[in-house]
C-alpha cells in the first residue's frame, strides 16, 4: 500500500463490495472491456482527429509501453499540466495500465502550485505544454527538478529540449518493450487511480486519493443519473483533469455507455455553437459563469442547438433565470443542477423533481450508500430544515487526504464522516439547499482559491501590515476576490502594483484579486477575530452604490 494513503475500513470495503459498487478490478482491466466491446466506434474528436475505442486502446497501450521503457513504475506520481487535447486523454489511460498515478493538476497552474504538487506526492514525472501563450513551462519544471529528489523524467507536448522527452513520439514511436510487459503489471483496485486536488483553505492544496474501485462507481452512476447511452455525445470544454469534466460522469461515464467525447482547448462561444451544431452534441458540462456567457452571446442565434438535451452545472449555484434563459434558447434541454466535490459525493436534481424543487436545490445523492449528516458547532445533528455543515461517507468519498494525517483528524469524524465545510438543508423534498460555507474560499467561477495562500503572499508586500481576502458577488463568475489591506504607516499601493508583485509569487493568475481597499482597521467579531462577513457586505454595498450611481 502506498505510504500517506489512507484506506477505507474492512467492514466498509466488505459493505461496498456485497453491494455492487466495488467489482475489485483496476480502471485499466474495467476499460479494457469497454475498448473491445464498442471496439469500432468513435470515441474521442479532437479537431480533426478521432479514434475509435480500437484506436484507442492501441495507442494507449504503445505510449503505455513507451513510458515504460523511459522509467515509468507501478505507482508512480505523475503531474500532467495539459490543456483539453486529446493528448490529455491518451496520457491518462495510458498511465491506468502501467498502474501510475496522476495529479489533476491544471495548464494555467504555475511555479508555486506545480513545485508543491510534486513536493506533496514525490512525483516522479512532470509532463506539460511547450508553451501557454507566452508563458514556457521547460524553465520552471527544470527548476523544479533541481529542487526535487524524486522528479527525474520530463515530457513535453511540443519540440523537446535537452534532458526532456516528446510526448508526441512517444504516443507514435512503435514501443519496443513487448505488450506482455503490461500484463505483468499487477494494479491493486484499492490504491489510488489518481489523485484531484482540494480547494485547500490552508493554503497549500490537499491531495484526494481516488481508488480505481470508487471512480469507476462514481463515473458509472453519475452517467446514469445524467442519461447517458451509447447515443449521447458530450462536449468538453471545462478542464478536463477536475474531477466533474473526468469522472462525473465525465469522459469515463460517457466511454463506459461506449458514447463520444469531443475535446475542445477554449470556451470561445461561437466555437463551442458551431461543434455543438456540427457533432449534435446532446450533453454540455458547465459552470454557471460559461452557462451565463454562452446564452448571452449574440451568435447563439446563429447555430442550431436542437441537439441538447443536457446542460450540466456544477461548481457554484445557478440563478433561476439562467435556468429559465437557457430554456427559452434551446427548448427542451434539461438544466441539470449538481453538487459535486472532489473528494467523493456527488447531488444531482433529477429530471422528473417538481419545477420547484428543480429551482431551489442542488440535488441528492446519486448512491443509497451515501451516508450524509448535517451537523452543528458541537457535531450534533441539526433538526429537519435547519441549516449545519455537511459532513458525508460512502463508497466513493475519501478517508483521507495523503500524507496528513493530523489535517485528517480535524477534517473527519471519529466516525468517518468528511468534513465538507459546506453549509446546507434539507429542502421538504428530501433534496439539498447551499446555505453558504465555513471554509474560507473564493469560488471564482468554479476555480476555488484559498484566501490564506493570497494572504500569506500579499502579507509579503513591504507596504502592506495586515490583509484580509474576500468573495465580492460578481454577475458572471459567481465571485471574485476583493483584497482589504491595511498598510504600513507612510506608504501607498495600487491593485496593479499589488498585482505584478504576485505575478513574482509565479501562481496561477485566477488566484489573483480584482479589487483592492484600503482599511484603518478591521471590524472584528464577538471572539475577536477579523470579521469576514462584515468585509464581505462592504464590498457588496459599495458595489451596489456604485451600480447605482452608474447603471448600464
């Protein structure tokens, strides 16, 4: 068993396995079935390129061989920054059948979240674009190494440098390793099969064991719940390494119906009309700030979107006339709301719930199984309606987060349950209603940003004395962040200077604030602490007051 992972409980495995939802076989040997029994279909379209299930599971099995000889192992931790390529895809089920385990890392992840990656993991192989516009990744995996024992092999997806190998060849060079190399592997269905990534509070990303027995149960009945079959088509815009693009139902629920996913690398609304038109795409994933964006565009108009007839949304909580928009432009698509994490549970509202209950929740449980328990300050459950955190197990929720075990015990129950830090009901209809969080993050669009890691890097700033970071309510992403700063006696600082001084810090630019204000001091709460929701309704009433005095 891996060092740091931390298993699900033998009487829970034996429950999960007597019920179905476990089968005990690795996701290579559950795709294996699925690329010989839909063997001649399309299954993936990237641009001009498509593959068959077939073509599929050759090429993956050649690059598969290929990283082999390179030096790739069983359970080996791999960090893959790649945008929405089809290369993407053949990495990933090509390191399922050498039984190595990838990071969901993200192409607009930088210096300071790729080098804590592989610090967290011990990774031993970094694989990344040339270039993100003007951005190059060589240099900065390159220093990453140099700083990293474990970090020993380099892959890019373009023209390779000294000490780097090619992605490219290596999906197209004939392996020379025999095929029975595979074979031999032996993938215990109980370690992980990847690992996503928290939204982290504490500054520093937690890192979520998914094992091959719970993320093929989770694919597999979140494509139920969503009506997936062997006709459904799903476009894939959103980052294809979260947890809902990959898994839920995501390219493995929709591969498992023997379906087609089409790839696509930006959210540019005519591009993504003119796919949907030309491949009639009957699914879409979405986060409500894509969703608000697609039915606003001028364009939407231009394209036949009959084919629809599933819009899924998760990430952050869709406003009703969105929902209602949406249905005017494409009649009959069916939004689907869902409340999903990384770490296991996922809700979704179901097709036949009443128009109501379809407009006010976030769904329930997919599983029998899930166990949820809402709970109070003192870990009591809360009574029917009332609002506490939602604390959650089941067949395909984590245990634990790897290598953190005193993190662990804070985050669970003596029981087992997971602390979600999310704060809901339960609606009359047995379904679930978002009452906010206890977790201190910004929901950007879906991207959830910590505002201890911005803090701690705006706490650096020689003019600033004390920072405090909020969610402000933004019309299109949900939220953005608002930095409250209190600087240092004599000095001054602009949101552009604040800006290009954590551009320095090399993190992800969605992490950056889009509004700076500058506070004497900080309202505080009844224990003394800096009051958050007081900095959270400043900033909504100034930007109500500056609406106000500026509509349109």
């Amino acid at each position: 068993m891996l060092r740091g992972f931390v298993p699900f409980p033998p009487e829970f495995a034996a429950r999960y396995r007597a019920k179905g939802y476990w089968r005990d076989q690795s996701l290579a040997r559950e795709f294996d079935v699925v690329y010989k029994r839909f063997a001649d279909r399309i299954v993936l379209i990237d641009g001009d390129r498509q593959f068959t299930y077939a073509e599929l599971d050759r090429v993956t099995n050649n690059l598969a061989l290929n990283l082999l000889e390179i030096g790739l192992k069983p359970l080996d931790r791999v960090v893959p920054t790649l945008p929405n390529v089809h290369e993407f895809v053949l990495l990933y089920f090509a390191l399922q059948k050498l039984g190595a385990i990838p990071i969901a890392a993200l192409a607009t992840h930088r210096y300071a979240e790729i080098s804590q990656f592989v610090s967290l993991s011990g990774a031993t192989t970094c694989v990344y674009p040339e270039a993100s516009g003007d951005f190059c990744f060589s240099p900065i995996i390159e220093r990453i190494q140099a700083e990293s024992a474990a970090l020993k092999i380099r892959v890019v997806l373009g023209t390779p440098k000294a000490g780097e190998h090619s992605l490219r060849e290596l999906i197209e060079r004939p392996a020379a390793p025999s095929a029975s190399a595979l074979a031999d592997i032996h993938i215990d269905p109980t370690d992980p099969c990847i690992f996503q990534l928290s939204g982290g509070t504490t500054g520093i990303p937690k890192l979520i064991p998914r094992t091959h027995n719970d993320y093929a149960y989770n694919s597999k009945v979140a494509a139920e719940v969503t009506q997936v079959d062997g006709e459904s088509v799903l476009l894939l815009v959103l980052p294809i390494a979260h947890n809902l693009p990959l898994a839920c139902p995501g390219i493995q629920g929709f591969m498992f119906n023997g379906a087609k996913v089409v790839v696509h690398s930006n959210t540019r609304p005519a591009e993504m009309f003119a796919l949907i038109q030309k491949h009639k795409i009957t699914h879409l994933m979405v986060v409500p700030a894509l969703l608000i964006r697609l039915i606003n565009d001028p364009a939407a108009g231009d394209y036949d979107l009959s084919s629809l007839k599933l819009i899924q949304s998760g990430g952050q909580r869709m406003q009703p006339e969105v929902r209602a928009k949406t249905r005017q432009l494409i009649p009959g698509v069916f939004v689907q709301e869902n409340f999903g994490m990384s770490e296991g549970t996922l809700m979704f509202v179901r097709a036949d719930d009443p128009e109501e209950v379809k407009l006010e929740t976030c769904g329930r449980p997919v599983c029998a199984d899930d166990e949820v328990k809402l709970l109070d300050e003192d870990d009591r459950e809360v009574a029917m309606g009332e609002v506490g955190e939602l604390t959650v197990r089941g067949p395909y929720t984590l245990r634990g987060y790897f290598g953190v075990p005193e993190y662990n015990a804070r985050q669970f129950t003596s029981d087992g349950f997971y602390r979600s830090g999310d704060l809901m009901r339960m609606h009359p209809s047995g379904n679930y209603v978002v009452e906010g969080r206890k977790k201190d993050l910004i929901n950007r669009g879906g991207e959830k940003i910590s505002a201890e890691e911005i803090e701690n890097l705006i706490l650096m700033h020689p003019a600033v004395q004390n920072v405090a970071c909020v969610p402000m309510p933004d019309a299109n992403l949900g939220e953005k962040m608002c930095a409250f700063v209190i600087l240092k006696s004599g000095r001054s600082l602009t949101l552009k200077e604040l800006v290009d001084f954590l551009l320095t810090k090399e993190i992800a630019k969605f992490k950056l604030p889009e509004r700076l204000e500058m506070l004497s001091d900080f309202p505080v709460s009844t224990f003394g602490k800096v009051s958050k929701k007081a900095l959270g309704k400043l900033v909504a009433d100034k930007l109500k007051a500056e609406q106000a005095a500026h509509p349109g």
